[in-house]
C-alpha cells in the first residue's frame, strides 16, 4: 500500500462542516461530560461515550 498524507478539506468545503447531530452531540456533551448520549437515527439507537 501506498502512504498517502491527507490534507484537511478546504474551510469552505462541504467536507468541513459539522453535521447537525455532531453540532448536537457537542452541545449536549459539554454540559454532561460524563453521561452516555442515545441518538434515535431512524429505527435504531447510536451510543456515544
């Protein structure tokens, strides 16, 4: 395989920015820094630490 350096997505690319449910997660993690979040994404539930 081949080592290939990443480079960060332009500022103003669709690639830099945050996703609403990453916007809410950082939200919601900064007030309760050591809860466990349950997000409902369509029929099933994600756990972030």
């Amino acid at each position: 395989m081949r080592n290939r350096k990443r480079k960060n997505p332009p500022s103003g690319s669709k690639l830099s920015k945050e996703t609403p449910l990453f916007k809410q997660y950082k939200e919601i993690k900064a007030k309760y820094p050591d809860e466990i979040l349950l997000f409902r994404i369509g029929d099933f539930y994600e756990t972030f630490l």
